[in-house]
C-alpha cells in the first residue's frame, strides 16, 4: 500500500514533465482516436491517397492555424485572419488572369499575395499593440475592412486561377503529391521557428507582458511582428485554397478564423498566451478534418452534420484541455 502511492506520483510527474515540454500531446492522442475511428467506418479512408486528399483539403487551415498561433503566443487574437485569406486569394486570381497565367506572372502574383498578407498583419499589429486598441475589437473592424477590399477587387467569385497553378497543387512531382513536399517544408520551418528567439520572445510576452517590458524586450514591437508573421502565413493559406479550389472568392476565408482558433486551442496553446506549440496547432487543424469526414461516413443525415461536427469539436476541446490542465496541474 504505502509503496502505490510514489509509483502513482512517479507516473503522473512523468506525464506532466512530457505535457510540459511537448504540448501537443494530447492533441496527438486525439488525432490517432480519429484516425481510428474513420478508418473502422471507411477502411478506405486510411489509404495513401484518401489521407493525401486530407492533408491537400485542409492545409490551408493548418497554415492558418500556424498563423493564429503566432498571435496566441503574445496573448493576442486574430478574428481577420480568415478575411486576410480572402483577399490574398483574390489578389493573386486577379494578378495571374490579368498577367496572363504564365509561370512568371504566377509566381509574381505570389510574391504580391505575400507582401499582401504581410501588410494585413502589420496592420493589426500597429492597431494592436501601438494604438493599444483590444485586439478582439480591433481585428474584428479590420476584418470588415480586408472583406471590403476583396469585394472590390473581385466583387463575385468565380474567377478561375491558372491551370499550371492548381495542375501544381493538386500534381505530383516524382510520382510523389506535391502537397506532401509542402508538408515536409512546413515541418521544417516550424522546427526552425520554435527555435528562434522570436518564438521566446512573443511567448515571454504572453506569459507576463510587465515583466517582458522590464526585462529589456520591446513588447510592441515582438507583438507587431507577430501579427506580421501571421498575416505572412494567412497568405500562404491563401495559396493552398486557391490551389485546392482553382478560383477566386472573395468570401472564402470566412469560416476559417474560428475554426483556426479551435485548431489553435485543439492543439494544446493557451489563448491567455505564454504556452503552446506550432506542431499542435497543425494537428488540431487535422484533428477538425478528420471530425468532419467521420461525420460523414458515420451517415449522419445532412441537416444534422454541421450540429454533429460542433458538438464533436467541442467535445475533443474539453478532452484536450482536461488532458491538459491535469498534466500540468
């Protein structure tokens, strides 16, 4: 009797000290129960190509969820993150039809989508964290202002993007789909951030701001970076829905902000800020598709399954953050 108790201790310091160092586990755990669970409904959807369909679907919202991290660490919020999608996404439609659709005024229009996105992102951080306006109110007034701007420069959707862009998208290059490749970057440049002092800086500051500021870091400034990055990567979340969807819309990010926040919260970060991780985030933008496509292949009638997939989001939040809270407890 006496020596079950330091074994029970042992145990629960050791899965704390792993919740501690690697935030996304949890939302691991979650993800490999989905995968599970689709795979018992749809045996089918396990298969290589099923799952290469997942990733291409949503990697505009793993992208994204990237994207809002970087907000979420200092503390922040990004409720114009999807609209910045948006506008970026027509943006580049525009450019590649009115530049004729060649590579080079492909890739130029990329070049302007991104300098589009930085420009979203810098922004909001200069309306954030200079003017010192509330970040839910103030991304919320520039989310109306970025859906404005789409709807001006593409009033309806429907304008289709170059076919060498979504061929690319939706190709393979070595018999490998190139969607894949942009995964293996994407891995490699979160490995790469979590170790940049930025990364420390912007979770210091949404740790304890006050004492960030006495401890020599300019908090304004790591905050407006931060939505800078963010408004960096909401472009490229923008590139990948323009390649999965082959056109413009100026209304197509719009669901994509909160879902984006759920991925971030899935993923094991704090949205008081000062603890989480890139990685987790991305899982929980798979752990959202993945709810969606067992909704689906479980049957649930269409009038029901955006209740469904709701209730199933909320109740994989709640398993995630109890996980959470009692590792760290």
């Amino acid at each position: 009797m006496t020596l079950a108790t330091p074994t029970r201790s042992a145990s629960h310091g050791g899965f704390k000290r792993v919740i501690e160092r690697f935030p996304f586990v949890p939302a691991l755990l979650i993800l490999v129960a989905l995968l599970a669970l689709n795979g018992f409904f749809s045996p089918n959807s396990l298969s290589f190509r099923a799952l290469t369909g997942l990733i291409s679907t949503y990697l505009a919202l793993m992208m994204l969820a990237v994207a809002q991290t970087y907000v979420v660490y200092a503390g922040d919020i990004d409720l114009s993150a999807g609209t910045i999608v948006s506008l970026v996404n027509v943006v580049i439609v525009v450019l590649m039809e009115k530049w004729g659709g060649g590579t080079l005024s492909v890739f130029a229009a990329l070049a302007v989508g991104l300098l589009t996105g930085l420009a979203c992102g810098i922004v909001n951080g200069v309306v954030v964290a200079a003017l010192r306006l509330q970040a839910i109110v103030a991304t919320f007034a520039t989310s109306i202002f970025f859906t404005g701007l789409a709807l001006y420069v593409l009033p309806v959707a429907g304008t289709p993007a170059p076919a060498a862009f979504w061929r690319t998208y939706g190709g393979r290059i070595l018999d490998i789909p190139f969607v894949l490749y942009v995964v293996v970057v994407l891995a490699v440049v979160l490995f790469l951030a979590a170790r940049t002092r930025l990364s420390t800086q912007l979770l210091a500051v949404g740790d304890d701001s006050q004492a960030a500021f006495q401890s020599g870091l300019s908090v304004t400034a790591i905050r407006i970076k931060g939505y800078a990055l963010c408004g960096l990567f909401a472009a490229l979340a923008a590139f990948c829905i323009t390649g999965d969807t082959a056109s413009g819309d100026p209304l197509v990010g719009g669901k994509m902000t909160l879902f984006s926040v759920a991925a971030v919260v899935l993923g094991g970060s704090a949205l008081s800020g000062g603890y989480g991780t890139m990685v987790g985030s991305v899982l929980g933008a798979l752990i959202i598709g993945l709810i969606n496509s067992l909704v689906f292949f479980v049957g649930t009638p269409s009038e029901w399954q955006n209740l469904v997939q709701g209730l199933a989001i909320l109740v994989a939040l709640m398993a995630g953050i109890v996980v959470g809270r009692k590792a760290r407890a």
